[in-house]
C-alpha cells in the first residue's frame, strides 16, 4: 500500500512540475523554490515529461489534487461541472490560465452545435478566446450579456465578445448602451429602442452564458466608473459582497437594494439560471465572497477557478 502511494505521489509531483512549467509559465528556479525541491530534480523532471510524450500542446498528466477539488466543489453546490488550475503567485498568469482552461472548456460544450453564445466581460474572460478552438454551426451567434462602459478597453464586454464571435466566426450582437443609466427612468427610456430590447431578447434566449465577477475593490474596472465609484461605500454598507454581471449582490446572492441595481442594462443573474449551460470564470483571493453567494444563488452550473478559491469554498458554511 505504502508503495502505491509512493508512486502516486510521484505521478502528481511530475504533473505538477510540469503543469507550472509548460502551462503556468514559471521558471524552474521558481517551481524549486515553491515546491521546496532541488532545481536539478525539476531539470529532470521536465526532461522525463518531454521525453515521455505527456506534453503535447496541453499538460495531460492529471493534477489529481485539482480533480478531486474540482469533484468536491462541485458535489457542494450542486454544479454539473468544475475546472480547478492550480495557484501561481503572478495574479495576471493566474487569469490566464482561469481563462484558458474556460475556454477549452467552452469549445467542448459549443463545438458542432448551432446554439447562442452569451459572453460577460472581465481579464480572465478575455483571456479565454486564447484557446477556444469550436467550430459551431453557421447559424450560431455571440451575444454580450451587459451593456458597456465608457472607456475602451480589451476586458469590456464589447471587445470580449466580439473576440469570442471573431474566434468562432459568427455573428456578434452588442448591447449599445452604458452598463449603468443615470436612474431607472433613463434605463426604461432607453428600453423603449427596439433594438436594444431585441438584443437583451438574444441575452435570455443564449443557449450558454460565459461569466465573471468581480470584488469591490477601488482597482477594479467597474468600481472606476464614476458612479459606481461615488457610491462604493454604500454598496459596501447595504452588504453588497461583489458584483456579478454587474449587478451587485450580497453573502446570499441577492441583488441588493440600490438604485444601480434598478439602473443596470443586462441579462439579470435569474435568467442566467434558467440557462442550460452556465459558466462562471473567476478566481483569486478577494474574489471568494462573490464566488460564494453566486454558488449559493445556484446562478451558474459550471465553475472554473483556483485553488485557493477552490479550498476556501469547501470550508465554513455553505
């Protein structure tokens, strides 16, 4: 028995090496420090690997430990499916390689299928389209799930799907308006444009919705927007724990009681239940109280993370 387990042992060491050096990007020297080895026996290890034929375009040695992560989360709250990467210190590499296993995750659930694709915005998000290799039938279309904010970036909705749709060659459909109105009588007015109530039409009929979510911290790129920025406090005291589409919810997954959330120009996370795949991408650290609430709201059906994320989520209350 002790030396099954040996061998076992062995096996996730390999996979783990390699999985940090082929797909996390870390030097060897790196991957020494924080597995406390010597840097010649991560030499070796990766020649072993590379000889062995395991690397390929992917890592397909098992990190056995993320697996059976990924299987508990996922029995916890009920998710068909859960994807677990493990933790890098860098927090960019971090959501790329959350973004990248989304999105070989994507191109399983959308290749050969003629079906809606509902995509959020965020980093890790864009990082996906990297490695979405589906081909769906013609007739498919990219919808963005929210409206836009008014500085350009490469993680705002707009560009994000249209990467998506680009990747996918298909059709994109935008929801071209801000992600926040002035105030709820400014949102209904501009409900009142046909092609706008047309697009958020194709938000809930998107046979898949791909999302993030973010903390409310001060760097992130919706708390920059002027009146999220105005009213962080507030939504911090009225137990806002994240924002999620950018609707902002608290510990439950409720939406909270605010005018931004009657002001919001996107899919609301209760139709995103309804869908039959839903896909939130999100880890790191600060981001485990949002993540919670959305798992606890049963708003999504898949879940790509850390493991950080992944071990804090099994602990306390569900």
């Amino acid at each position: 028995m002790s030396e099954d387990w040996g061998h076992f042992d062995e096996d996730l060491e390999r996979a783990r090496v390699a999985w940090l050096y082929f797909i996390g990007g870390q030097t060897q020297q790196e991957i020494a420090q924080r597995m406390n080895i010597t840097r010649l026996k991560v030499n070796k290890i990766i020649g072993q690997v590379r000889e062995s034929g395991f690397v390929q375009v992917n890592v397909s040695l098992p990190l056995t430990d993320c697996i059976e992560l990924a299987e508990k989360v996922s029995a916890r709250y009920g998710l068909v499916d859960a994807i677990v990467v493990p933790d890098l210190d860098d927090y960019l590499e971090q959501k790329r390689v959350i973004g990248e296993a989304a999105g070989s995750l994507a191109s399983d659930l959308i290749e050969g299928r003629d079906m809606g694709v509902g995509i959020g915005s965020g980093r890790t998000l864009s990082f996906a389209v990297r490695s979405l290799r589906a081909k769906p039938k013609s007739e498919s279309w990219v919808v963005g799930l929210t409206g836009g904010v008014t500085s350009g970036s490469a993680t705002n909705t707009f560009e994000v799907a249209t990467a998506f749709a680009r990747a996918l060659g298909v059709e994109c459909h935008y929801l071209t308006a801000p992600i926040y109105c002035a105030n709820p009588e400014s949102r209904n007015a501009l409900l009142l444009n046909d092609e706008l109530t047309d697009v958020l039409a194709r938000t809930e009929i998107a046979d898949i919705g791909i999302v993030s979510c973010g903390a409310l911290a001060q760097d992130t790129s919706l708390t920059q927007i002027r009146v999220v920025k105005d009213n962080l406090d507030t939504l911090l005291k009225r137990g806002a724990v994240g924002e999620f589409m950018g609707w902002f919810l608290d510990a439950r997954g409720q939406a909270i009681d605010h005018f931004l959330n009657d002001s919001i120009i996107a899919l609301p996370p209760d139709k995103l239940k309804l869908k039959p795949i839903s896909v939130l991408v999100s880890g790191g650290i600060r981001k485990i109280p949002i993540i919670r609430a959305i798992l606890r709201a049963g708003y999504v059906n898949r879940l790509v993370t850390n493991e950080g994320v992944a071990r804090a989520l099994l602990q306390g209350p569900r």
